[in-house]
C-alpha cells in the first residue's frame, strides 16, 4: 500500500510512525510545506528527515508557484477563514502530488490546514482515492476564547462541516474530539479512536519507573526539596490555554492544607509565565515553595514526573494532553481538568480524579483530596500504569495500519 501523508511536520511525533510504516513494508511518500533554502516553487527528494528513510517528499513554498496567478481568487476569498492561507493554492499542490505519486490513500494528520482543501477536492469530484484525516484537538475544538484553535465563525464552521462530510474516515485522537466531529455533522461510522503514541521508546519509560525512587531522590535534591515533602508537578507550554494560573490560584490553599507541599513547575518560561501565573503567587503565599524547571528534555523530562506524589493538569482546552500521559507511564497519577482529553482515560482506568475546567475551587478540592490520601496515591500507580498499553507506538501503528486498510477495503 502506498499512503501519500500530508503535512506529517504538523506534529513532532508524526515521523516516527512513518518510519514504522515504511520499516513494515508500506510505501510512504510525503507533501510538506518549506521555505528555508527554497529556490523554486518545489523540491523533490528521496528522502523525508533522515538520509536513507526512503521516504519519497514533494517540498513545497506556499508563497511560490505560477498556478497561485490561477488559484488567487478562491485564495482572496476563503483568506480570512482559512487562517490566511492560500485555499486554493494549497488544494492544487495536493492534487499535484496525488498525480505524481499516485497513492493508495491519502492521510492528513491534522484536520484543518490539509485536510480541509484535500475534502474540498473530494467534494468537486477531483480526488478518487480514499481520504483519512486525524483531528487533534485545535482544528476541530471551539475553545478560541481558551486561547486555543480558531474561533469558530459561521463561515468556519461551513468550511469545517462541509469537509468532514467528504473525508472517508476520521481520527479522533480522545473522545471528546469524537464528541466535536459529531456535534460537526460527522458520521459516527467513520469516526476510529486513535490516540498519539507516546514519545519515547517504551523502555525508557520502563527504566525510569524501575528506578523511581532514585529519580525521586535526586530531582529533589538538586531542587533543594525535603525527601518527605509532598510534591505535586506541573509540565506544560504554561501559556493561557494551559490553565497554570488556577493553580496557582488555588496554591495558597494547598499549602494551607499541607505546609511541606512543594511545587515543580515545568516547562518553558513563556511571556504567560511572568505576566499571568508568577504575580498570583507573588501576590499570595510567594514562590518559597515553588520551583521552576525551564524546559525539560528527553529522560529529564520523565524523571521530573517521576519525582512527585501527584501531576497536575489544570487546562482550559486542549486535545489528549500527552504530559499526563507521561506521568502515568512512571507510575505518577493526575488530577486532570475535564477539558483534556485524556481525562476520559483517567476515569476509564480510575488512576486519578477529574475536575470541571477553571473551576478553581474545584481543583483546590481535587488537590488537597488526592495528597490527604497517600494509599490511593499508592494505588493510582499500577492502574496509570495499565492505561498505557493504548499509547505505545506499536499499538498506535496497529490501529492505524488497520484504518487504513479497511479505508481501501470499502
């Protein structure tokens, strides 16, 4: 089978399954967007990332090319609601690369930049093959107002709704995006729960839990945090959307409740992190008991996760939310916001608690409940453990891989 992927760049992770898919014997070929060291409208090559993957690649400027003189007034007209991109421009790419590698299928992996102009090619009658689509959280969510995905205008959601009703079958990363491409007109037939795989190979995920205590130990020694204090983490972008500041919000009252609580804040010092979630700690109980990391990176990353009592996830919206999913890879239970999509599999496994989005009071609740609670803490482990057999990357190629075949079946 020849599977021709569509802008695979719009998630990091995407490259790794399409190395699996080419190492299991189906051909991959890719369209991508690129502008650096661009000299003509496209650039053909061999390869995709990596010298020798084999993955055959249309490169393409989207701000290049005589056909834009052809395509400029569905362009002009669809701008605004295409998210200033060039509608027209980009189905004629599409159908470009569909005639030069003639694939079986062809694969979106987000729903709105490419998969939105590939359905408009399906719905005029001027692409013949099977059409699958992933939809991972900002395409297809109306939470614009969270400060994540678009605003959801009258013409948007024709744009959205008239493409979902062209596309063969439909990724839905959690099941609250399923909830979305439904309420979106979606036919429940063609809609296939697929999560993301996790980021790293399974094993490291197995040898930081193996050695859990160690981790634990030395993250909190170089923190200069108590070996017996209660800790909760937190690994996000910290921008709006992420929903930190109601957690720090609701800090003051954690450390009412527990006065040895420490938090580690995670993740990059976005312009959010001093203009919105700092001052509120600064305000209240200050930044004693709190201790920002930066970015993290690779085994860090886990070890971090690793070194707490308990994760917390307070976003406002969002997809799957593959930090939770982390957590509970080295045995670290969350208290989740309703708005991730990963809550679904915390309630399902039963390995932590769920709280409604920006409900402050809510997740002071949630917080103070789980950490009161050292064994159900302790028995959160193994259940986080056993949810993430669905997100391990031979798992999430399985399912795929049968997406896809039983797309081109029908």
């Amino acid at each position: 089978m020849r599977i021709l992927y569509l802008h695979p760049k719009a998630w990091i992770g995407e490259y790794a399954m399409l190395v699996e898919f080419r190492r299991r014997g189906y051909e991959v070929c890719v369209l991508e967007e690129r502008r650096e060291g661009m000299v003509g409208a496209r650039l053909y090559t061999e390869d995709f990332l990596e010298p020798g993957d084999g993955i055959r690649t249309i490169w393409y400027h989207p701000g290049r090319g005589a056909a834009r003189l052809l395509t400029l007034p569905v362009d002009r007209f669809f701008r605004k609601t295409f998210d200033g991109r060039n509608l027209g421009h980009r189905m004629w790419v599409i159908r470009e690369a569909v005639r030069i590698f003639a694939p079986d299928a062809v694969y979106c992996t987000d729903g709105f930049s490419y998969a939105v102009p590939a359905a408009l090619l399906r719905r005029f009658g001027l692409l013949h093959i099977p059409l699958i689509a992933s939809y991972i959280g900002g395409d297809i969510l109306d939470c614009s107002h969270m400060g994540y995905g678009r605003r959801r205008t009258p013409e948007l959601n024709w744009l959205m709704r008239t493409s979902i009703r062209h596309i063969d079958a439909l990724r839905a990363l959690c099941d609250s995006i399923e909830r979305a491409l439904l309420k979106d007109g979606a036919d429940p037939a063609r809609i296939t729960l697929i999560p993301i795989q996790i980021g790293a190979p399974r094993e490291i995920y197995e040898q930081v839990y193996a050695q859990r205590a160690q981790a634990r130990a030395q993250v909190r020694d170089r923190l200069g945090i108590p070996q017996d204090a209660r800790v909760l983490v937190t690994l996000s972008g910290n921008y709006f959307s992420k929903g930190i500041q109601d957690l720090a919000r609701a800090w003051p009252a954690v450390l009412a409740a527990f006065p040895d609580a420490w938090w580690i804040l995670a993740g990059p010092e976005d312009p959010w992190l001093a203009e919105g979630i700092l001052p509120l700690l600064n305000a209240s109980v200050g930044r004693a008991r709190v201790r920002l990391t930066g970015g993290l990176r690779g085994r860090e990353t886990y070890a971090h996760l690793a070194a707490a009592e308990l994760h917390v996830n307070p976003t406002l919206c969002e997809g799957l939310n593959m930090a939770t999913v982390d957590a509970a890879a080295v045995g670290t239970p969350t208290v989740c916001s309703d708005a991730a999509g990963v809550s679904d599999w915390i309630l399902r496994h039963d390995c932590g608690l769920v709280y409604a989005a920006g409900n402050v009071l809510a997740l002071e609740r949630g917080v103070i409940e789980a950490l009161a609670q050292p064994e159900r803490l302790t028995a959160w482990g193994p259940r986080c453990r056993g949810m993430i057999g669905d997100f391990t990357a031979e798992a999430v190629f399985h399912r795929l891989a049968e997406l896809f075949d039983r797309t081109l079946r029908r």
